[in-house]
C-alpha cells in the first residue's frame, strides 16, 4: 500500500489486516511480558495489602504503556523502519506519562460535558447539543494519542497537533473511526452469542463453570485471541489512515520532526 496516495477506507481496512498479520509475533511477545507484570502486580498488591485502586491505577498505566507500544510496532512495520520491540518498549515510558497527561485533560473535559448534558437531561435538544459536541471533540482529538506515541508532541502538542489534523479530512475520520469501532464489536457479538448459546446447549441442565473440559478452554482462548486480534486490527487500520493523513499532508516518515512539543 502506498501511503503518500489518497486512500479509501476498504483499502485501509485490508491494510490493517495484513499489517496486524505482520506485527502479530511482535505484539504476542509484549503481550506476554507485560502480562507477566500485571500479574506480579497484582500477587504483590495482595501480599502487601495494598488497596485495589492502587493496583487498578497501575494496571490502567501498564494498559495505557501497552497502547503505546502497540502504536510504534505497528506504525515501525507499516513505515518499514524497522524500529525493534525492546527499542518499542524502552521509547514507550516518556510517551506514557504524556498520554496519561492527556487522558486525565480529555477526561475532565468529557466529565464536565457529561455533568451539563445531565443537568441539561430535562431539555432534551440541549442535552442532545452536548453529546454531539462531546462526540465531535472526541474525534478532533483522536489522533493525540498517536502523536504522543509517534510524532514526539506533549499533551499540550498533540492536542493541537490532531486539531489542526483532523480539520483536513473529518469526514473520511468519521467513517474510519465507525468502521474501527464496529467492527471488533460485531466479532465480540457474534462469538459472544455463539458461546452463549453453544456452551449451556452442549451441557444441558449441568452447565457450570468446573464442567468445562480443556477442548472448550480452548475454544475460549481461541476466542479471545480472535476478539483481540480484531481490536489490533481496528489499531492498525486507524493507524493507516493516520499516516495517509500525515504523509499527504506533511513529511517522509513517522520520526519526523515535530513542530509542537508541549
């Protein structure tokens, strides 16, 4: 695929397919290693006794590193340039803290959008106003936490820098933002209900959760590796159209020097 050309959304969409086909060996083995901590986290915080929302907090920091990863690997295999994991990981740990910067600065804004859309509940065009604006800022803003993970920018910078982005090409943004979105929810429905409806069937009246044999932890492992890889999928798509975006309008390559910082 060339990015420097104008692309359409079922172009992007085969993209991502095959760049997530690409960068999967790569993003397993983060996988991995970063389950591995969650887990040790979560064994210490037990022994120590430590309170849940602590260790929540650094589940959610550890998901929000992962997202930063996942970004570079993809964007590193679709740019060709051949960025490593371990190097992935170690330029992950500044653009976290921006991105959890930048997440509690959405955050507040949608919290105090939400808080006038329920005070405004009783007048329903008002409170109908607020979500579409809400909405609209959620796409403006969409392509922050890509430039935080691979445009270098600070909260401050990615904000503007997706401001100014997303001015160019809104309409396709909500098409793609629609597709990444529906389409993992349409795999998770369908193998959720598949599931739901297979599993009491097979096991009758005795259903319960110790009958499970490992031909059917199988299956749900298989499951869940599909419903992820979709979402990964959904990443690399977005991440597509990111770069089509940048590359037509600014330069050759996802390092490329920034032009906000903070």
């Amino acid at each position: 695929m060339d990015l420097k050309e104008q692309q359409n959304i079922f172009s992007l969409a085969a993209g991502g397919i095959r760049l997530t086909n690409r960068t999967m060996p790569s993003i397993l083995a983060v996988l991995v290693v970063l389950a591995l901590v969650t887990f040790a986290v979560m064994f210490a915080g037990e022994k120590l006794n430590i309170h849940p929302i602590f260790t929540s907090l650094i589940r959610t920091c550890i998901n929000m590193y992962a997202s930063v990863v996942f970004w570079r690997l993809l964007a590193a295999k679709a740019d060709n340039f051949g960025e490593s994991v371990s190097n992935s990981m170690a330029a992950s740990f500044l653009p976290t803290i921006y991105t959890i910067i930048l997440a509690l600065i959405i955050g507040a804004v949608m919290a105090v959008g939400t808080g006038i859309m329920m005070l405004l509940s009783g007048v329903f065009l008002f409170g109908i106003l607020v979500l579409l604006a809400l909405a609209f800022l959620a796409l403006r803003l969409s392509f922050a936490p890509l430039a935080i993970a691979l445009k270098e920018q600070g909260p401050v910078g990615a904000i503007i820098y997706s401001w100014e982005l997303t001015g160019y090409c809104f309409w396709r943004l909500i098409g793609v933002s629609v597709l990444c979105l529906i389409g993992p929810m349409v795999v998770s429905v369908v193998l959720g209900l598949g599931m739901y409806i297979t599993v009491p069937l097979y096991f009758a009246d005795s259903f319960n959760l110790a009958a499970l044999t490992p031909g059917w932890y199988a299956v749900l492992a298989a499951m869940a590796l599909i419903i992820s890889v979709s979402w990964i999928a959904s990443m690399a798509t977005f991440l597509l159209f990111f770069l089509n975006i940048v590359y037509n309008r600014t330069a050759p390559h996802f390092l490329s020097a920034k032009s906000f910082h903070l």
